[in-house]
C-alpha cells in the first residue's frame, strides 16, 4: 500500500499574511488618500515577526486584520518607523494600541489642534507651571548637560495650542503617569 504524502500545514507567518491579503479589499475601503496598502500590510507583519516575546503570532489571524482595519481607518500605522502604534497581544486576540505620535498626528490631521509641546521634567530643570485662570506651564532645560546630571524625572506635562488661541495644558507626577499606564494594560 502507497502512503499519502502529510499534507504540510502552512506556518502562522504564512497563514497571517494570507488572512490580510484576503483582506485586502475590506482594508481597502478605510484606507484614506496617501496610504499606501502594501506599506500598511509589510509595516505589520514586519511588527509580528519583529516581536520579541512572539506572542502576536499566537493571535488568531483575523483579530490582526481588524487590528490592521482598525489602525487603517485612523491612517495610522502598526509599528514601523512613524511609530503610530503597535499591535498588542491579548492571548489569542491581538488589538491596535495607538502610542502618542499617532494621537499626535490624529489632533493635527482634525485641524482642532495648531500644535503640540510636551516634556519630561528632570529634578535639576527650571519648571513652572499654574492651574486654573491665567494657567501656564514654563519648562527650560540645560540642553548642554547630560539628563544624568539633570536629576531624576518626577513630572510629565502636555500642552496644545487651538486654533482659537486657548493652550490647554496638563501636569502629571510620574506617580501619576505610571498609574495611568498601569490601568492601560
């Protein structure tokens, strides 16, 4: 009696870049102008396979393509260099986590934001700042000494400019931000 040859199971890399090429078309109906379907495609599985702890490439594939669908609708990236956002595993459902650059890039591209400033504050840094009316926030720093010798960080702090002229701003302690990061994950 003849064997049959195993039929080969194709690898999780492989079955992932098929699932987002099968998807190309419903990825393509959120893609805005400018986007480029093969960069949004090669930027994440360049995130999957650069993954250090290999555990996006234990997501089930089509929770990558509505991760990838999700970020695409945005016009931002999973990973690469414009650092946008990355994918983020959770067990087998992988999601689209956008990091600062991305929401950045969102509040320009909304035309409600003119710019935005934000900063670590170190121990040895001249730092002001005032709440309420008449509210601001003064940050200079020695450009030319190492942040070794500029003292540990002990506050972060954001501010945008709106086209009207108003400058919200905000203030954390890095108690404050590790909290936040904390109930995030």
């Amino acid at each position: 009696m003849a064997s049959v040859p195993a039929v080969r199971q194709p690898d999780a890399m492989t079955t992932i870049k098929q699932t987002l090429d099968a998807g190309r078309g419903r990825i393509k109906l959120v893609l805005p102008k400018g986007m480029d379907i093969d960069r949004v495609i090669n930027t994440a599985m360049t995130a999957i396979a650069t993954d250090k702890e290999q555990k996006l490439i234990r997501c089930t594939p089509h929770s990558i393509l509505r991760a990838v669908i999700f970020a695409t609708q945005h016009g931002l990236e999973c990973g690469g260099p414009l650092q946008h956002g990355a994918l983020i595993p959770y067990g087998q459902d992988c999601t689209f986590q956008p990091m600062y650059k991305g929401l950045i890039d969102i509040s320009y591209r909304s035309g409600l934001v003119k710019s935005i400033s934000c900063g670590a504050v170190r121990e040895n840094d001249n730092f002001d700042y005032h709440e309420g009316t008449g509210g601001f926030v003064k940050h200079k720093r020695d450009l030319k000494a190492p942040d070794e010798t500029r003292g540990k960080i002990y506050a972060a702090w954001a501010q945008a400019e709106l086209p009207g002229g108003a400058q919200p701003f905000v203030v954390l302690s890095t108690a404050d931000v590790l909290r936040r990061k904390k109930s995030s994950q």
